[in-house]
C-alpha cells in the first residue's frame, strides 16, 4: 500500500495536508494520513471527525488520548498503539500514567473475561 | 450460574464480602463478586488487584473508570459497561463526558481498522 | 430467526439431525443447528467438522471443550458458553477445573493485552 | 519501549528477576517481563499472579498452557502465540497436540460467529 | 439509557430525526439514533457519515449492509446484526444470500485465527 | 513454524498442494497452506471448506472476497488482509471499491461501539 506524499497528491488531498500542517503547527504528515489519501473522501471525513472528537471539551485532550490507546490497545493495533503513545507523551504523559494506564486496561480485559465466562447477570441497580 | 449470597458464603468469601462492604461502604456486593466466589482464591487474587490498579494515583479514579469503560464497551461487554458507568456517575462523570467518551471510542475502534486494512506502516519516528 | 424442527425440516435437514441424535444417543437437537438448518451446507459441513475436531485424539474431548469455552469467553459468545459449559460438565470438568479455567483465560486476556501496550518485541529465542 | 536489564533495574524490580530465575531455575528473563519492569508494581502483581493460576491445580499446566495459547491466538497476540508455544513445548506439547488445538480453535471462533450471526438463543437447558 | 423520543428532544436533535425521516421515507426513528440524540454532535456526525459511506457507490448499497453485518458479526454485536439484517433484506438479501454470508464470515474468522495460531508470515507477493 | 515444501511434504499434504494448484491454475501455493500442512487433516477439510464456501453462489466471488476482508480488518489479520486483498484484486476489486469497504468497515466498527457504549436496546421490529 503505497503511501501518497504531498508532491504526488491531488488538490484534496493536498488541501487535508495542508490544514493538518497548519492546525498541528508541524510539517510531518504521519502515514496514517498519506495512507487514507488513496481514498480523499474517507480522509476529509476522518480528519474534520478527529478533530471534533479529539478536541478539548468536557475531558482534556491528554485524557482522550489515554482513552484512545485502551481502545487501541484492546483491539491490538500496533500502529495506533505507537503514534497515540507519542502524541499522550507530547500532551503530559508521564511514565508513572502510562504504567496506571495499562494497568487499568489489562484488568478490564480480565475482568470482562471473568464475567462473560461466569455469565454474571447485570445487578438490578445498574439496569438503567 | 447461581450467585453465592453472603448467608451461603465460607469464611474465606466473608472475608472479601466483609471488606469489600467495608471499604466501599456499602452494604451491597455486586453480583459480579458473587458470581466470582465460586472460586474463593480468583475472588481474593481480583478483589486485591481491583484495589492496587483502580485505586487513586497519578491518574484519577473518575479518569480510570473511564478507561474501564472504554476497553468494556471496545469488548462489548454489557455487565462491565453497566456497573462502570453507574461507578463513573457516583465518582463524577456528567453526561457530557459520557458522550466524548464514547465519540473518542468510537472513532478509535473506527482508525484501529482503517489502519488494519490500509496496512500503514508505523512511521520512523513512533518506533521507539 | 425461526428454529427449524425436525417436523418442519427437508430431508436434507433431517438427516443430520437424524445423525446427531444417533451419535449423541440423544432424542434433543440444540437450537445451534435447529438455526444453522436455515442453510442445509453449512449444517452438513459444521456438524462434519465438529465431529473430526472435537472427538478424541491426542487431546482429550474434556480438554477440547476447556479450549472451547476459552476461545468462547474471549469472543463474549453467551451462547456458546452456555452450551459448552454444560458439555464439559457432562464429560467431568469439576468446578475447581472451570475455576481455573475462568482464572487462566482471564489472565491471558490481561497479559495479551499488557504485551501490546508495552509493544514487546518477540525474544530471538521463541522466533522459530 | 526499551527493555529493563538486569544491571538497569532497581531493588525492587531485581526482587522479582531474582524470584523468576529462581523458580523458573533458569537465568533468562523474558523480554515480558523487562518490558513490565518500567512499572515494578505491574510487574510483581503480574508474576505472582501468573503463578498463583498456571501453578499445578486440577488442571495440568501443559492444559493451561493450551488454553492460554488459544486465548492469545483468539486475540491475536503473536508475542504470547510464540512464547507460550515455546512453554508448551517444554512442557510436553506435541506436534500433534498443536495441530489439534489449532483446529479447536479455528472451529469455535467460525461457530461463535455462526451463533451470533444467526442470533440463536440460549437453549432452555442451558441456562443454568 | 433512556431513549429520546421526538416530543423530548431539542431543536439539533429533531433536524436531524426530520431529515432521517426524510430521507429514509419513514416516519419511524431506529433505537440508535434516540440513544445518540444524548449527544447532538455524535448524532449529527454519524448521521452524516454514514450517508456518506453507506450510499451507492462502486459497491451497492446491498453489498455495503452485508459488509456491515459481517463486521457487526464478527464484534458480536447483537443490536447491530438485528437491524442490519432487516435493512439488507428490504435491499433484497434471500435467504441464500443470507446463509452464504454467514458461511463466509465463519470460514474467516476461522482461518484468521490458523493464520495467528501457525503465525504464517506474509508472502513476498503480497507485500505491496 | 517451518513452511512445508512441495519436495517435503507427505502424500496426503501434496494431494492437497496438487488439487489446489490445479483448480487455481498455478504452481504457486500460498504460506497458509504450506503451514497448515503440518496438519494434513486440517489443511484438507480447510482446503475443502474453502472451496465451498467462497465459490460462487447468490454471491459472486468477488463479493466474497470483500466479506472476508471485512473479517479480517475487523481482526486486524495482517496476513489475511494481504492474501485477500490481493486475491479481491485479481477478481476485479478497483480502488474505489476498496475505499469504499474500508469505509464501511471503519464505521460498522464505530457504530457497533456506540451501540454496546449507550447500551441500545433491539426495537420490537428487529426482533424476529
């Protein structure tokens, strides 16, 4: 899957690149980006998506990255896993977070487990 | 898969019943502890490790319970995603951090695949 | 999704079922292939394959439906748990073995989980 | 994520190293656990916890190893695949056990999608 | 989670039930759209998006529901498979179509998990 | 995990290879196979299945190809991806179409998040 670099991308594509670049104060465009531009559609959608989802709002930003490596770390995705690590890093992470992080989520995922396999009926109180 | 009631329990599931209701304050066990004594040594072993990992540290407990629920809801596991919102809820989630959290999840679980499937090499620079 | 009885089903149909009774010395079809029977190929080709997977070999049928109910957990298929459950009861898994089963199949769930956050890279040593 | 030798590793850390040389009766660490070792509090939860549920019990620990290869292939976790094959191995694992688990596996995540897809209930059997 | 019928939502949340109504001829709202109505950004973008993806296209909009149950089959979510499915038969799945799907999305989650278990490295050919 | 060569393999093994580069009209036979064939029977009821289930019927081929690649982001099957990717190709899948797939797969990923997040309960019209 060939990456699209900015010299080799049409006017939307180039159009995305050119406002991640602005927005993110950087002139790195991660592959993740140059891979969605085989489909511009997909990549226009994605990143006006990040951008609402991903922003400040009720939870800090550092907060929605911790949150997006469990998901990422859940579902096993590598890449994911490595580019939202640097970007928590670069928001405050420190190690001691990152430790509490996977703690956190390597005890869901056995607890999850746990209930499914013992078929836990969900409490009254926690119905609605 | 019958729930073990603290009237039927052993001493050494009254053990974590009683310092569970003490410690929570609370005179309810959720069923998943119930469900777990079956298996009084796993009870213990996860009673203990709830309280290391979920406890208050560099990260808030609000903000792990969070996490919780992420990697519950990325598993699809209804009890987990019941009893931790109602959890998150007693320990300060308002409605809108209930919605980011679930936008970030679903757009994480949504980039995971697109990253699958367009097989996006990890750039160089995430790599350690 | 209507089940398929045996009254209501092609002779196709009845034929498998007509098999499962006799080699499961049972007069009771589960609803799995009372559903499956919606496609009379599939029906024919999972009820083969289960009998050449999951009878004696060098594993021990117990042991196969432990392995069952494991990958059964991790996927959250309530159904399929409920099910292999009760056929590992009938073939003796005592409740100290589903303890530790639970226990193992929780753990491996954590630690999968912890080995992508943390990014491990394969020991030289377990590469071939 | 650089791995913790021995001579980099603190007190505590080191505690746990010594314990897992011991037991194992071995002087390798894998790289599991040099990875856990940036949060030693993981790491000591983690080791005891291992052995605390793949010790002998009523099940074998070559069963359990089976059974935690078939969770972390179900996850797709090819570090633990290829370090708890290589366990297994040591513990008496046949070629053709492999292939024999290999096939359980593969059938029970083709028949949990079946069952979801076709939303079978639960049999009124099987529901205690 | 209460759902938000019409008389109870907002103006953000009734333009978007209008145009959902509009669009799909209707004047029924699916249980999804009146539990994201919680959260009027999310509401809105999925709406939107989900126009975009899941209209015709090179691949019919009957091609693109099977698609999304063989995801939703594969995750196992079971409101997900229950409202795709009956959206595919209003765009004309049979009942062979059906069963096809079913047969295939169970042979690959089957082989997926042998291509994890065997840890079969990619061939050169399939590289790029 | 050895690759098992035409020149190494037993009879049985390479009735299967035989069979396969026949009906594909090749000489080229994929990784999977080759290391499925440490299990003969496996890679035979494997081999067989396939066949049969990804041939054509109500759906094309080429649509099959796309369910399984569906399967196999949603899994995050590296290998299978690649191998399925290519063979959709061969088949006539264009560029706009593997967008257009991706993008379905990225939101039925999301979505069926959001669903089992704001716990959606089935409408009565989807429950049979």
């Amino acid at each position: 899957m060939k990456l699209i670099e900015y010299a080799d991308a049409n006017a939307e594509v180039r159009a995305v690149y050119d406002d991640i670049m602005t927005k993110r104060k950087t002139d790195y465009i991660n592959n993740f980006w140059k891979a969605l531009a085989h489909d511009p559609a997909t990549l226009k959608r994605t990143w006006e998506s990040i951008q609402q989802v991903m922003g400040a709002g009720e939870l800090d930003p550092l907060i929605k990255e911790l949150l997006y490596i469990a998901v990422s770390v859940t579902n096993g995705c590598e890449y994911c896993i490595a580019s939202h690590t640097a970007s928590a890093r670069v928001k405050g992470m420190s190690e001691g977070m990152f430790g509490e992080l996977m703690a956190v989520v390597g005890m869901a995922n056995e607890t999850n487990r746990l209930v499914a396999g013992y078929r836990v009926p969900v409490d009254e109180r926690f119905k609605d």
